[in-house]
C-alpha cells in the first residue's frame, strides 16, 4: 500500500510540474498591442564618429530578426519607441606583451536606453548603464592611441555593436 502511494505521488509530481525549459533569447514580455516599433538614430555622446548610426542598426536588424515586428527609424506613427543616449567608449589593459606595453584591450560600450510603449505612455524597459564589451588587439607596430585604431576598425565596431544589440534586446523583450 504505501509503494502504491509513493508511486502515485510521484506520478502526480511528475505530471503536475513542468521541465522549465524555455529558449533564451527568444522570450516576449511585450504587450499584445505592440507590433510597430520606432528606433530612431541614437545620440552619440561618445568621440567615436558614427558609433551611434552602427549601433542603431545592429538594434533595428536584431529586433528584425525575432520576426514579430514591423520596425522603424521614426519615433512617429509607431506603437513602442526605443531611445538611446551612447556614452564615450572605455578602453582598459586586458595584456601586455613582452615589452610590457598594452597589446591587447577590453573595449566597453555604454549607453542610457529606455524602451516607451506610446499607446499608453508608459516606460516598459529602461537601463541607464546598458553594456557590451569585447576584446580587441592593436596590429603589430601601431604607435596610435587605440581609440583612434579602434574607431576605424569596421570589423570591430560591427562585432561589438552586435553583442550590444543582441543583450539590448534580449533584454528588453524578455524584462531581466
């Protein structure tokens, strides 16, 4: 009698949970009424000349690519608006080679975003201190600051802007 018990507890525990899984990165804690999207262009605070125009599109594309909304470079017309504010880009020593001179160097972008729903006038998302980084090595011999390399590397602007994209979204849709 109480092996039929156990068992049938256990049954009942088996059927009644659920495994949790879900798929990050793919979540929406977005209203319903949300389907049009306004991203205009980003305010660039930082001294990276076009850093604002390469971040706005790495969003657009990434919020193009969950496939469940319109989106838009107008803050008119639209159901939700995503605004942000980038700051100056940081660079900090991630090694040093032989000669101890900084080879390599973390790069760190930041940025004030807030994401509005318009139909109501209500803030959904907002992070003041929104933050990708990425690793970058200087090329051999460059004497040049690394701002000055890095802001002219098209490789690494796109590669950091899409990690700041991805977490920006992921983010904002799925409400951490």
């Amino acid at each position: 009698m109480r092996r039929a018990v156990r068992i049938a507890l256990l049954a009942i525990a088996v059927v009644t949970s659920g495994c949790g899984y879900a798929l990050v990165g793919r979540g929406n804690a977005l209203p319903a009424h949300i389907k049009r999207i306004g991203v205009p262009m980003f305010t660039n605070l930082s001294e990276t000349p076009e850093l604002d125009r390469i971040l706005t599109e790495a969003v657009r594309q990434e919020l193009l690519s969950r496939g469940r909304y319109t989106v838009v470079p107008d803050a008119t017309g639209v159901d939700a608006v995503l605004t942000a504010s980038v700051r100056p880009v940081q660079f900090g020593v991630a090694a040093l080679n032989d000669a101890r001179q900084a080879q390599r160097y973390l790069i760190t972008i930041s940025a004030t975003v807030e994401f509005k729903d318009l139909t109501n006038s209500k803030v959904l998302w907002s992070n003041g201190n929104m933050r990708a980084s990425d690793d970058y090595e200087l090329p051999s011999g460059t004497t040049e600051q690394p701002a000055a390399v890095f802001s002219q590397d098209q490789n690494a602007l796109a590669r950091l802007a899409k990690s700041f994209a991805r977490t920006l979204v992921a983010s904002m849709l799925e409400a951490f």
